[in-house]
C-alpha cells in the first residue's frame, strides 16, 4: 500500500510522522505533497518519506491519499488533481466541514472517508472520528483506521452529522481543556505561586485526574464526590461552580462548536 499525504501543515506532517513511525508502512511507500516552496525546502531533510512538488509525479502511484489542506483550499486543490486520480484510490479527508459528497462531486471519485481528528496527534494521544462513503468497503476501511489509529485512537460513527459533533467534543474540545487550564494558571498565580510552580501544580493535577479516571470504571461525578467532604474546600469550590453554572455553559459551548462545524459545512456547499 502506498500512501499520499497532501498537505505538508500541522495535520498532514502529524499523519505523515505518525505512519513513518508505525510499522505500517515503509519509507517508500509514504509520500507528501505541498505547493509551499518554503515548506518543502524544511522537509528535504527529512528521510522518512518523500516529498513532491508536482502532484502527477506522486498521485497515480496512490493507493490512499490523506487530503490536509485548509478547508478553503479544496476547491482550488480539486481542480488541480483531478485528472490525475483514479477510482480505485480511497481518499481520507481531515478537513473539517467539507462533506464526503462535495468530494466524491469536486474529484470524480467515490471512495471517500471523512475524519476529524485533534490536536493531540501531534504527540500521539489524538481521537479520530470517522465515517466513510457506502463504496468503501469493510477491508478497506480497516485499512484506513489502521493509518488513523497511528496518531492515537480512533472511532467509527454512524454518519457525517457525528463528524460535525465530534468537532463540538473532540476536535475543538483540547481548547476548552486549555481555558480550563489558563483559569487555573491564573488563580495560582494570583495567590502567589511562581510561574514554574503553577505549570506543575496545573498540568500535574490535569494529568493525574485522567489518570484516575482512565484506570477506573468510575464517573467524574463519582470521583468529585470522592474528592469532596460535606462542608470541605472542594465542596467549597464544586458549589461555586454549580451556583455559577459552569456545567451549562460548558455544554453550550460544546452546541456552538457544533454548531458552527454544520453551518461551516452549508457555507461550504
Ligand atoms: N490543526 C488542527 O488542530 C485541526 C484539527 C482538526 C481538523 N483540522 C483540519 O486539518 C486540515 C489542515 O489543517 P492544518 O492546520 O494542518 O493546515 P495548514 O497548517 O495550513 O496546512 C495546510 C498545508 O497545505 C498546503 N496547501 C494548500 N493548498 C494546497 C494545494 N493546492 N496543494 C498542496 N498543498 C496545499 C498549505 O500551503 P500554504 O500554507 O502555502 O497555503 C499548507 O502547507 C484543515 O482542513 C483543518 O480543517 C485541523
């Protein structure tokens, strides 16, 4: 199997760098595809895979092409590669907001799987979501999970509205985690921490959470309610949080992530 990457930004480099990594497949069979002279010159160093700059020289020996350009890029990528696709080849996009049939439309393909990963896979703790056109088939889309699956975990849902939802939960969520973080931050460095200390009193107490909660078949509610004693510190604070209703605002912020991912995809129609 030979994979195309197109798209040598944040995510195209992330999934590059996490299949090079993989035993899955070898350097011959990874290429990478930018436009960018800039970007291309930073990756000549690089052995791990094989860098294009002309698209007929790497996409007819495809058997998967990664599609991670911006999503107001496609249009003007679609022309350019079209001629030199085939329909056997399964196209996996990570942009967000274009939809499996405006694709299958732009390229004159049908085998189309859309995804919508996050941040993470950068350092290999990603979540995928993904779901696929009818004519992908089951091996096929093992495949592709498999490729997925080598920036982190990856789930399969039912169909493209997921996609959007999962962007309310994981794509965008990393940010909700980091204005947690930075309000935290902020409260240890008003009551006196250091810089150095409040970075470890946070990102130790983020890790060690998950932790917890990762080794356990327990709810968060459960765990808060262990943490909290009747007329405690933290029941102190969980009842700040409920009188100010934070839960709420946090689901609300979760719609408008979603939200914005449906409208997106209408705009992009
Ligand atoms: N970053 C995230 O956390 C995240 C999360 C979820 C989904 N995504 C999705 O991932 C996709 C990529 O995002 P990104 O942040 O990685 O973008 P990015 O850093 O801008 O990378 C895109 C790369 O593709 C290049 N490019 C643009 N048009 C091209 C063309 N026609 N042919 C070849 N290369 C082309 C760009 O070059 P120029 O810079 O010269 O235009 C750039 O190097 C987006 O669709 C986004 O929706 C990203």
């Amino acid at each position: 199997m030979k994979v195309l990457v197109i798209g040598a930004g944040n995510m195209g480099l992330t999934y590059a760098e996490g299949m090079a990594k993989s035993s899955m497949l070898n350097r011959k069979n990874l290429m990478i595809f930018d436009k960018s002279a800039e970007i291309l010159t930073s990756l000549s160093s690089i052995d791990h895979f094989d860098v294009y700059d002309r698209i007929e020289d790497c996409l007819p020996e495809a058997d998967v092409v990664f599609i991670a350009v911006k999503p107001y890029h496609c249009e003007g990528l679609f022309e350019e590669i079209k001629s030199h696709v085939n329909d056997q080849q399964i196209f996996v996009s990570l942009m967000a907001g274009i939809t499996i049939k405006k694709i299958q439309d732009g390229l004159g393909v049908k085998k189309v799987v859309r995804s919508m990963p996050n941040l993470p896979a950068q350092v290999g703790k990603g979540v995928t979501s993904y779901t696929e056109a009818r004519e992908v088939s089951r091996v096929e889309l093992l495949m592709i999970r498999n490729l997925l699956d080598t920036t982190g975990e990856s789930i399969k849902v039912k169909n493209e509205n997921f996609i959007d939802a999962s962007t309310g939960i994981s794509g965008s969520g990393p940010a909700y985690v980091f204005y947690f973080m930075q309000s935290m931050l902020e409260a240890a460095l008003k009551m006196g921490f250091s810089q150095h200390d409040s970075k470890i009193l946070v990102s130790q107490t983020f890790e060690g959470a998950v932790e917890l909660f990762n080794q356990s078949d327990l709810s968060p509610n459960t765990w808060m309610e262990r943490v909290a004693s009747k007329g405690g510190t933290t029941r102190a604070a969980l009842d700040s949080m409920e009188d100010n209703n934070v839960k709420e605002l946090i689901k609300d912020a979760a719609y408008a992530a979603f939200d914005r991912a449906v409208e997106l995809g209408k705009e992009e129609a």
